[in-house]
C-alpha cells in the first residue's frame, strides 16, 4: 500500500516537471522569436549601410546625373563686333569694330560665372564751343568683364527654338580708357567700374562640342569726365559744344568651344 501510494506522488512529480520544463522552454523559444521579429522589423525600417546616400532627394540625383551627362563644365569663346556710345559720347565717339574673350564656368545647367576681356580702338572728334575749333583723335578703350550669366529653360519651346541656349547675364566691369588727339601733345587715360547688363543666344555645332553666341550687352559707367565741357588732356582751356556723358553698348558674335 505504502510502495502504491510512493510510486503514484513520484509519478505526479515527475508531471509537474515536465510541465515546468515545458513552460520555461516555450518562453525562452517566444522571446527569442520575439527579438527575432523585433530585429526583422528594425532592418526593414532602416539599414545604416543600404540605405544610405549622398543625395538627400532623388531630385538632386536626377539633376547631377544629367549635369554630367548634357552640361558643360566651362567654355571659350573668341569675339568679335561692334560697338557704340550713347548721349554726349554718340557724338564725340565713332562706333568701331571691337574684339575679345570670353571664359565661362558653369555651376550647373543654367548658371554659369563669366570672365571676359574686350578692347578697341574708336576715331574721336571733339568740337568746341561756336563751332569754332575741332580736334580729332583716337580713344582706345578697354574693359574687364565679371558678369553671371543665367540660361533659361526651352524645353517647353518648339523642337527648332529647343535647341537654342538663350541666356541673361548681369555683372561688373572695370572699364580703361585713353585720349589721343592730333592738335595736342601727350595723351589723357582714366578708368572707372561699371554695371553690365545684356541677353544672348548660343547655337550648338558640331554635336554641341562648339557653338556660335550673338550677344549684345549694354554697359552702365561714370567716367571722370562724366557732364564736363572741357576737353581731355587740353587744360581746361578749350570749351566743348557739348558735355561728355554717355555709356556704350556691344553686339557682338561668338565662336566658342564646350569641355
């Protein structure tokens, strides 16, 4: 009776166990499954290497790759055209050939930095007051350009204007310039800064490895000599007939090449 009665509370420990054993084996299997499904969802939610990239939208990605493919980096162009003067200069200034270069930098598709260089030579008459006396001469005239130049979008244009780059440009210039006249004995030079303002187009050739630019500027400056009545390098002796004062202008075309 007493072995019955042992063997039946060793058989009812040994059930205990057992389910004991099972309880700590299945919580132990659910956190592990538990971190498991934590960790999947945490590599769905954000990978630190995948998923990085340099490109904070996928805007700008899309418009670098396509700078890299159909922009330019910089560009050279040769020019060469006319100028002119306005007001009191118009008169006194014959308009003449002018000539130079252009560099250019481009930040992106549509903006781009422009150094440029120009210079030419202009026939000068000078008439004084009463129509008394005149002076002829040569005015050389020489200008540093800084400008920025902003091309605009033609996607929507129809396919021939398309293929057109017309641009807007803005900047500064340090402008030099020097008086000979005939009648009078030594030379007169002077330089100012200024403001430019001016618009353009680029024709693409040779599969866009080139281009032909017309472009024309107009350029705002305040010579020393700027409403006087006096000519230059005369003394202040001989009166004009009219003042000096003006700005000038360029229309200019442009062979250049694209790297």
């Amino acid at each position: 009776m007493k072995t019955t009665k042992l063997f039946s509370q060793l058989g009812l420990l040994a059930a205990m166990s057992c389910f004991g054993l099972s309880l700590v084996f299945s919580n132990t299997a659910h956190a592990a499954d538990s971190y498991l499904l934590a960790q999947t969802d945490y590599d769905e939610a954000y990978d630190p290497f995948t998923d990085y990239s340099e490109f904070d939208e996928e805007s700008d990605e899309e418009a670098d790759i396509n700078f890299f493919r159909n922009g330019r980096f910089f560009t050279i162009g040769l020019a060469g055209g006319m100028r002119g003067f306005t007001g009191g200069f118009g008169d006194a200034f014959d308009p003449a050939p002018s000539f130079g270069i252009f560099l250019s930098y481009f930040f992106d598709l549509r903006l781009a930095l422009s150094l440029g260089f120009q210079t030419g030579d202009h026939k000068v008459t000078f008439t004084t007051d009463n129509q008394s006396n005149t002076y002829n001469g040569n005015l050389s005239l020489t200008s540093i350009n800084f400008d920025l130049k902003y091309y605009l979008n033609t996607q929507n244009v129809t396919r021939g204007l398309a293929d057109l780059n017309p641009y807007i440009l803005g900047g500064m210039g340090q402008f030099s310039r020097t008086y000979t006249l005939a009648d009078l004995d030594g030379y007169s030079r002077d330089s100012t800064m200024g403001f430019n303002f001016g618009a353009g187009v680029e024709i693409p050739l040779m599969r866009k490895k080139a281009y032909l630019g017309l472009q024309a500027v107009y350029h705002y400056v305040n010579f020393g000599d700027e409403n006087k009545m006096f000519i230059p390098n005369a003394g202040g002796t001989e009166r004009l007939d009219k003042a000096l004062e003006g700005d000038f202008y360029d229309f200019l075309a442009i062979i250049g090449m694209n790297f």
